[in-house]
C-alpha cells in the first residue's frame, strides 16, 4: 500500500490467481479496508486452494464511492482517493 497525494493505491499480484482480478475481493467499512482472494487450483487429481486476507485501518475518510480499480498485466491496483 502506497499513500499519494489524496489517494492510496494498492497493488495486488494476480500471478498466483490465474491473472483473473475476479478473483479478487475489496471491501471497506468503519474506516478498515480489506482485500482477499481466493482460488481453487484443480489438476490431475491435485487441488490447491490459494487465498489471502490483508485489512488496513486508515485514518482518513475514504471516498469508497470514487474508488478505481485496473488491472495491467498481472497486477491489479486499486486507488482509493481520501479527504483528511
């Protein structure tokens, strides 16, 4: 997580989930932003489920209804501006 100017940016590695960004979850309340993941890998009688949950507390107001996300090449990156 990055903090620029008014905003944040978050960028997540999709490599592990297939490139897919639907893999993906964010969600905020209560000034608590979450991001998560999830996949379940099937091959030749082999499964492996990945995930992931990071949450971070922000002090500011973010502005939730304004939030970008964008995915480039294996990364997602999710840009949340905020007012202080």
């Amino acid at each position: 997580m990055v903090k620029e100017n008014d905003e944040y940016k978050i960028i997540v590695d999709l490599t592990s989930f297939d490139g897919d960004e639907n893999n993906i979850n964010v969600s905020a309340e209560n000034k608590v932003l979450t991001i998560s993941g999830e996949i379940d890998k099937k091959s030749f009688g082999n499964e492996r489920i990945i995930n992931f949950t990071q949450s971070y507390y922000l002090d500011e107001y973010l502005m939730m209804d304004k939030m970008t996300k964008e995915k480039k090449g294996n990364k997602y990156i999710i840009t949340i501006p905020y007012d202080d």
